[in-house]
C-alpha cells in the first residue's frame, strides 16, 4: 500500500534525518515505529500524511505519490487536535463538514464522497454518546483521544495515522484505547501505522516494528511482531525478550 | 461652596431631568448616537477580522504588512477628525468613518494575533482530515479568532464612545455630544447637560454589556467549567 522510495529528507541540506531510505507496508498491516526522541519518527509520519515533502525521493500510497494529504488517509496527533470551540459531536462531524464544504472534488474529499453528517455510530462505536454535547475542556485525555478517533474514522479512512496517541493517558485508559484501535482497525480493515517512543507500546501494538535510530537513517531496521495484539501476549516471555531486544537496539 | 452651584446639581434633580427629557428628544439623540457608534462598530469588525484573519493567517503577507501595521497603529486615530471631515462632510459618514478607523487598527492587531498564533497541530489536524486554505479559515481562523474580535471591541468602547462625543460637536444637530455640549455652553442648562452624560454612559455601559452577551452567545465554550 505505501511505497517509500529513496526518501531523503532533512530540516537543514546538513542534517538529514531520512537519507535514501526505502520501506514498503503492505495493506492492512500494523506497523509500530519506535524510536528515541529526535529521530524522526514524527517526521516519517507526516511524510506519511501528505504535510511534509520529500527533498529527493517519492512517498507513493496505493500507487499515487503524495503531493497533498490523502481523502483517505487520517492522521490522530498526540494532542488530538481538537477543535476548543466545537463540541465532541461537532469536532466528530468536522472532516465530514469539510468534506461538504469542497463537495467530492478528489482532492480534498474522494470523488465518491456523499453526503453524510450522521456520526451517531461512532460516538456509539468510541462510547462518547453521553458526552456529545460537552466541549474538549469538559472531558478527560481519553475521551478526548476517542473523539479524535471517531472524527478520523468517520471519513473511513483506509490508512490510519497516530502520532503518540496515548502517551499522555494513564495506564488502564493507555491499555483499554490501544485495544479498541486494535480492534477498530481490524473492523474497519485498516492499515496502521502508530509512532511511538514506549517500546512495550511497540511490542504491544505493531505486528512490524520499524526502528529508527538517531539520524541520518539510511535503511529500516525491522523487527517482525506476529503475535502482537492477542490480549496473551502482553507480559508473556515472547512479548519481555522482543523489548528486552528493542531496548538493545536502541542503544546502540 | 464648592457644590453648591448650578453647574453641580443634586443627581436626583438630574434623574427627574433625565426622565422628563427622554420624552423631550434625549431618546432621539441617544438613537441617533447608537446607530454611529454601532454602524463604526459593525464596520469595523466587517474591514479588519479578515484583514487580520488574512495577515495572520499566511506568513508572507504578516511579514508585507506588519511593519505598516506597527507604523499605523500607535497614531492617535482622533487627529484625523478634520482630515475625515474635510473629504466626508458634515454628515454621519464622517462621524462613523472616524470611528472605524479607531476600532480598525485594534480589532485588526488582536485578531491577526490570534490567527498567528493558532497551534500548529490544530491547523494540521484539520488539513489531514482535507482541509486546504479555504476551509481552514471557514472552520479554524473564523471561530479561533470571535473572541479576539469581542476582546477588541470591549476594549474599543470607552475610546469610540468618547470620540463619538468630539465627532458630534461638530456640524450635527443630533447626537448625545451635540445634546451635552449645547445644553452645557449654549443654554447653560446644567441639569439637562448632565441627563445627556448619563444617556452617554448608559449608551457605553449597553454596548458594553451587550458585547459581554454576545461573547456568551457565540463563545459558549469560553465559559464550560
């Protein structure tokens, strides 16, 4: 599904983060991109997203290189983005509004796109219902998190985003959020790609996990993770070694 | 002694006035003086939230017209009263020009602010899910920048409301500065004067409290717990 081809990039010629580097995820994958801070995890996903550019190189996704974000991409930053002034409802309804707003133009909406503003399902869906009608300063990081998802899938999206999603969540709201993306992106037959710099949240999540190291990044160094998800394998001795190794890794 | 003169009268005196004149043409000259300031008002906020929305909105045209922005700004806008006139005439246009042109510069400055300083991963956000210039200013820019442009004009009114007072000393027989001048210097009629200074400060406590509900109204956000 998503092609990176020789991508180079760099906020400074002298300091690139990606050089040359290639990746291919397949549809319907999950993918965990682990790293420490500054590495360009974040960078890589917005590359991702259509919002950054590549210096040489091509990003392609099902075929099309990206030259502007994706109708059919979405992207769930670490701060939700969230509309202040709107409530969960008008901040779920507010990719469909932009969508109404251009009509289905293929570009910034499919050029299949009706008309739709019912979100009922997915407020239903993320369990934020009885909190409809409240603001984002009204609700927890949680809840707030489960509205960003539920305006992102709202546009059935085929390529999910996240940037950090939880790591400012607590433990149990972290677990029960990771289980549901899971689940949602299963249900939905998503393809995933989650930035993160916890390693047990890698573990946990991405049946690939891609590792970048502090830059430049030339090649991908990829750990496959085929019993991520199964509620088993958190904490069992599979799940310990494969941190025990990223946690090697990422020293060097 | 000091008191007790005619030019101050006791404020019950002024209160019965008051009442017995709004029946006498106050309440026209209160009218008259609301549809200037909230005429200069409405225009103002029509010219510069999206004057600012665009300035804030794009980095090249803050970097074109900021320094002209900065240069502008500080310059007592009332210093133009005879400038307006000269090319507007006697009439309203004039009197409501002159206040625009003092509530321009503000609003203008604290939306463009606001609109510079809106989050990045808000505007991101909006852009991943197909926004593109059009819509970011429709579903971002607008709404981020309402409580900007109610800020403005709260903090405007005082200033509008005493310059309504010197634009209607001049070449009008309507208006709440016409009202408190003439009674004041030509008749010397102090209790009516002072009638006139409360219907002035009624007129800036309304728009005052007025602004306040529309915030409410428009900015519900503003005020969840």
């Amino acid at each position: 599904m998503i092609q990176i081809q020789s991508l180079t990039f760099g906020y400074s010629p002298n300091a690139l983060i990606f050089d040359g580097f290639n990746l291919s995820i397949a549809r319907g994958e999950t993918w965990a991109i682990l790293g420490p801070s500054g590495c360009g995890k974040t960078t890589l996903l917005y590359l991702l997203a259509g919002l950054k550019f590549p210096i040489t190189g091509q990003i392609l996704v099902d075929g099309q290189p990206l030259t502007r974000p994706r109708p059919r991409s979405g992207l769930i930053l670490q701060d939700y983005g969230l509309l202040p002034w709107a409530t969960v409802r008008q901040n779920a309804e507010i990719g469909l509004r932009v969508r109404d707003f251009y009509g289905p133009d293929g570009k910034h909406s499919p050029d299949n796109y009706e008309p739709e503003s019912n979100v009922n399902h997915w407020l239903k869906r993320l369990g934020i219902e009885d909190i409809a009608a409240q603001y984002p300063a009204q609700i927890s990081g949680g809840q707030r998190q489960r509205t960003a998802i539920a305006r992102t899938l709202a546009l059935r999206p085929d390529l999910l985003l996240m940037d950090e999603p939880f790591s400012s969540l607590d433990a149990i709201t972290r677990e029960d959020l990771q289980n549901l993306t899971l689940a949602l992106s299963v249900e939905q037959n998503l393809t995933l790609v989650i930035v993160t710099h916890a390693v047990e949240e890698a573990a946990a999540l991405g049946n690939k996990i891609l590792l970048l190291g502090a830059p430049t990044n030339r090649t991908a160094r990829i750990f496959d993770n085929p019993n991520a998800g199964q509620s088993s394998q958190r904490n069992s001795a599979v799940h310990n070694a494969l941190c025990d190794r990223l946690r090697k890794e990422m020293r060097h | 002694m000091i008191i007790n003169r005619p030019i101050l009268p006791a404020p019950w005196e002024v209160l019965v006035v008051f009442f017995r004149e709004l029946g006498k043409g106050l309440l026209i000259h209160f009218a008259v003086s609301l549809w200037r300031v909230t005429a200069g008002m409405l225009l103002s906020v029509a010219a510069a939230a999206p004057a600012g929305l665009a300035v804030g909105g794009s980095r090249t045209m803050n970097r074109i017209f900021s320094p002209v922005i900065y240069l502008l700004y500080p310059i007592p806008k009332v210093v133009f009263v005879p400038v307006v006139l000269l090319f507007l005439g006697i009439g309203d246009a004039a009197k409501i020009v002159i206040i625009f042109l003092i509530l321009f510069f503000q609003i203008l400055v604290l939306v463009r602010d606001q609109a510079a300083g809106l989050s990045p991963q808000l505007i991101q956000s909006l852009q991943s899910l197909g926004a593109g210039r059009r819509a970011l200013f429709r579903f971002i820019y607008l709404p981020a920048s309402l409580p900007a442009i109610l800020t403005a004009l709260r903090q405007s009114i005082g200033t509008a409301v005493a310059v309504l007072y010197i634009t209607e000393l001049f070449a009008t027989k309507y208006g709440l500065g016409y009202y408190i001048y003439y009674n004041g210097s030509t008749l010397l009629d102090y209790p009516a004067m002072y009638a006139g200074v409360i219907a002035m400060s009624l007129l800036g406590l309304g728009l005052y409290f007025g602004v306040d509900w529309l915030e409410r109204k428009l900015c519900r956000w503003k005020f969840v717990n």
